[in-house]
C-alpha cells in the first residue's frame, strides 16, 4: 500500500463491519477466534485488515424451531455465550461495545470493539420479554427476519403460506418500537419490499440493512432497489454492501449454482452442519471461476450514487457465505476496498465512512450512552457460555 495517508488510515483501524457469522464456528467447532483460523475472520486476520469493530450474529438454523417451544431462543443464547466466552479469553482483543462510548473506550484500549447481533427474529420466539433479556446480554442489533418467514413478518424469499402478512403485523410494529426505546438497531437485511417499508415507517430512529447488494447491478431478491436505497438514505440510515458472490453479479449467482449442483459438491460431508458448511465453501472458492473484488467496490460505487456516501458501509457476511470475491478471501483484506475507492476517485474522508464511519454513526444515534448497569448483566450469560 504505497499511499501514506491510506496506510495511516487503516493503521486507525477504521473498518466497521456490520455482520459477520463467524460465532457458529467457535461453538460447534471449537475454533478460537482469538486465534488464526480456518474460515473468513478471526481477531488476529481482523485486526490486520483494519477492523475496528465487528456486529457478530447469532445466526440460528430454523431447524431448531421444530426442537418446540425455547430450542431458537437456546440456540440464540448458546451463540450469545460464545460471543462473550471470547470477549472474556482475548480481553486485550476484543471488548463488548454496548453503545458509542464504549466504543471509543474499546479503540482507546488497541482493541476491536465486539458488538452482538441476532439474525432472524424467530429468536423471540414472540416475545418481546425475549428481546429485552437479549438486550440485557448484550446484543444491539437484530435484522428483523431472515429467509424463514414469521407470523409477524415477511421475508425478501418466495412461498409465503397464508399466515403470514404481506408486511410487519402489529407485532413487528411492536418490536421495532421496543428497539428504538431499548437502543437496539433495527435491520432490515432479509426483508421482504413492503416489510422495508413498515418497518421504515414504524421507527423513531435510523435502520441499517447490515448486508445486502444494490438490484440495479444484480435482481437478486436479496439486493435493494434504488428507491429502497433512498428511502435509507432519507431515515438516515445505512446500507453494508454484502460480498456474497451469488447477490453481486448474475453470472456468480449461475456460477455457484452450476458447481452447487456438481456431485462432488453434493458429496462434501462432516460431523455437523457448520463444518459441512465450512467445507463446502473451501470446495467452492477452489472450484469456481473467481468473481473479481471490482464487482463489490461497483455496488458501493452505486449505492453512493443513489443514496450518498453518507449511506453506505460494508456487511461482509464473512462465515456466512459459501464464497468470496477474489482479493477478498478473508478479514485481512478490508484495506484493498480503501485502495480501489482510492482510484474511483473516492477521497479518504469518503472512504473512511464507507469503510465504518457511516456505520459508526448509526451505531451512536442509536445505542446512545448506555449505563454501566447495563454491562453488569452480561456477566451471568458469559459464564454460561465459556467452553
């Protein structure tokens, strides 16, 4: 990096990443993520690559719903454990970042500043008592709903059955109002088209959609069109440009179906779901033809566009994707997003809100100062969760 305003840029390490699934590995796997690893991030790949602070979702398998009543909330706070299992085994790494001002503290120290997420709402189990408990335990952000519809939401997916609305119910209404008194920040990733917009319409405070691509580059159901984009942009929000090859370009998304559908794909096996997951994508990082980083930074480049370089951020869905883009393998490699906005013309205060600072922002407007009792509650669940 031969640019010395660039390498004392990253040397801050600004990067705000918006979600990442990294969690499920430490728990079923047994990785430390204090450590190098095997899969996308870990603190050591992180730290080089100029990340600052990381929203760390509990991602959780619908399959667990059919476990009955409590198996989703289980499986939430056994990832939950893991988060501060490790805030509590790499201290001098890693410290919960419960609003801005621990935040800054976690920066302060040298240290990434560890924020939990939950993916999916099927978590709360509708109740909004199960949110409040979360809270207390630490997470600040929970993207509404995953591709798993509920009774209380639609998602961005097809083949929604009768009992689910074409939007928010009045209990997503409810759970979006909670959050915005809580200081918990609402994301609207997953989300079907009109859920966007009734969630949009029921907050108080600004929405991120933590990781999604842009339609107008790829009509994948996963991506925001451009007036989603500058619906975003009016509430202040943000959007994390994803980089999950099958949502940023149409030949990728054909591409990692074709060789999805090879046997010696559909043969990968392991002991559970995560390691077959793990295993399928090293399969697929090695097979399929590479989609180039240039695919991400143009969808940033979009998204800037239409919503403005205030609106936009990164939500890598590292761990949570079968592959990467080339030149974009691992949490190391934040730094050559800040190179290739360089030559798009992008100055380096724009690039340093792309890569966290409009994140950041959110993140403060949000959770705002927070109390130190707040924190207090996070110890009991961190026990709990230790290996």
């Amino acid at each position: 990096m031969a640019d010395p305003a660039l390498t004392a840029l990253l040397a801050r390490r600004p990067v705000f990443d918006a979600h990442v699934d990294s969690l499920q590995r430490q728990l079923d796997l047994g990785h430390d993520l204090g450590t190098r690893t095997r899969g996308h991030l870990d603190l050591v790949r992180g730290r080089a690559g100029g990340l600052g602070a990381v929203v760390l979702v509990n991602w959780v398998d619908p399959k667990h719903i059919a476990e009955g009543p409590g198996g989703a909330r289980r499986r939430t706070q056994a990832l939950l454990g893991q988060f501060h299992a490790l805030a509590s085994k790499h201290a001098d790494q890693i410290a919960w970042a419960g609003n801005g001002e621990l935040l800054d503290a976690a920066r302060a120290s040298g240290r990434i500043a560890g924020i939990p997420g939950i993916e999916g709402g099927h978590s709360l189990e509708g109740s909004l008592g199960d949110l409040e408990r979360f809270f207390a335990h630490g997470v600040r952000v929970l993207t509404l709903v995953w591709n798993n519809h509920l009774d209380w939401i639609r998602s961005c997916q097809s083949g929604a059955g009768a009992g689910v609305p074409d939007g928010l119910a009045p209990f997503g209404r409810a759970v979006v109002r909670r959050m915005n008194e809580l200081g918990m920040l609402v994301d609207l990733s997953h989300a079907g088209e009109r859920s966007f917009y009734d969630a949009l319409e029921a907050t108080a405070r600004p929405v991120i959609a933590s990781h999604s691509g842009c339609q107008a580059l790829h009509a994948h159901q996963r991506n925001l069109t451009d007036d989603q984009l500058r619906a975003l942009a009016a509430n202040g929000g943000v959007v994390g440009i994803v980089f999950c090859t099958a949502f940023l370009k149409d030949e990728a998304q054909r591409e990692d179906a074709r060789w999805r559908a090879s046997p010696a794909f559909q043969a990968i096996a392991g002991p559970n779901d995560t390691e077959v997951f793990l295993r399928q994508g090293e399969w697929l990082q090695a097979h399929a033809e590479p989609l180039p980083m240039s695919v991400v930074v143009d969808h940033i480049v979009h998204a800037c566009s239409v919503a403005g370089v205030d609106h936009v951020g990164l939500g890598s869905d590292y761990d949570g994707i079968g592959r990467t883009p080339q030149g974009l393998e691992d949490a190391g490699c934040y730094g050559r997003i800040a190179e290739a906005l360089v030559e798009r013309g992008f100055g380096l205060a724009d690039v340093a809100k792309v890569l966290g600072g409009n994140m950041e922002r959110v993140f403060r407007a949000v959770t705002g100062p927070g109390t130190a009792a707040a924190g207090a509650e996070l110890a009991p669940l961190a026990r709990a969760g230790a290996r």
